[in-house]
C-alpha cells in the first residue's frame, strides 16, 4: 500500500501544471490501507516536489456525507488547489463537491479502485488516475492459497503468496 501512495504521488507530482494545494481526503483511518497509502504520497511529494503544499488529511471514515462536508469546508477556505488524493471511498461526493467549486476536470485528480463510479468519473475527465488493487485477483489469490493449504498443507510466503500489482487506470485504458 504504501508503493501505491508512492505512486500517486509521483503521478501528482509530474502532472501538476502549477504550484500549489494538495488535499488529502482519507477513509477510515484505522485502515492501515489508509495509512501506508497517506504515507507513501507524503514521503513522494516531500522529498521531490517542493511547489506542491500539502495540508492535514481530511479523514471522512469512509462516511460520503462527512468527506463532502469537510471538502467543501475546506475548499471554501482555499484559494489554490490544484490536486486531489482520494485513499478510499467517496468519489461521487468529492467529484460533486470539485463541480460546485469549479474545480471538476481542471486539478489533478488521483483515487483507488474500479468501480462503476470511478470508471464514470474517468469516462467524464473528472478523475485523472485510478491505482486498482484488482479485487477480483485478490478474492483469486486468496482462494488458492486456502485450497494449497487444505490439500497440500502448503503454508503461504506471507509476502508472496498474496501479492497483487497495482494497475494504473486512465481514461484510455479503463474499459
């Protein structure tokens, strides 16, 4: 998780066509996920990208309503934004939020997971890239490892029994 913070991170960083804010919007904390995802983009944009101005994590516990209350607040409040890291849920109700502010389509916007509504949002430039975690390959993976286990006894190597790669999604590559 915390290569695919890095990674959107340098995504974030290459593609900002000015200086200026990054916000983080986070879902529930708790979720190491969350956190190594925070991390990792922190660590990126700090150490090459020094135009880029990052404030605290917006932390909307993967609550749609809470995540569009603390955006909105927090845009109402900002005069340069110029990118969006989503690491969990509430794309529909960031991409709202962006629209009503005028930001829709013109910040880097970079989120996790392809879904029904991510892949909309790319379809419409709403969303710049996707990082996917291929849930279905994960849900694969998992199966195999238990079925190795019952019929073979075969402990897993808990680092590469169960590694996935991460896609990169654009609007381009998403069907």
């Amino acid at each position: 998780m915390l290569q695919a913070g890095r990674t959107a991170g340098l995504l974030m960083g290459k593609t900002l066509q000015q200086p200026g804010e990054v916000i983080m919007v986070s879902g529930n904390i708790d979720y190491t996920a969350h956190r190594q995802r925070i991390e990792g983009f922190r660590q990126v944009i700090q150490e090459r990208f020094f135009a880029v101005i990052l404030r605290e994590v917006l932390v909307g516990q993967d609550q749609r309503e809470k995540i569009q209350q603390l955006l909105n607040k927090y845009l109402q409040s900002s005069e340069n934004v110029v990118g969006i890291y989503n690491t969990g849920s509430g794309n529909s109700g960031i991409s709202e939020i962006l629209a009503r502010q005028h930001l829709l389509g013109k910040c880097i916007y970079i989120t996790h997971e392809l879904y029904t509504v991510t892949r909309r949002l790319l379809t419409e430039d709403a969303v710049s890239f996707v990082l996917d975690q291929h849930a279905r390959q994960h849900a694969q993976l998992a199966l195999d490892i238990v079925l190795r286990k019952l019929e073979k006894d075969e402990a897993p190597d808990v680092y590469l029994s169960g590694k996935v790669d991460f896609r990169l999604i654009t609007a381009e590559n998403h069907l």
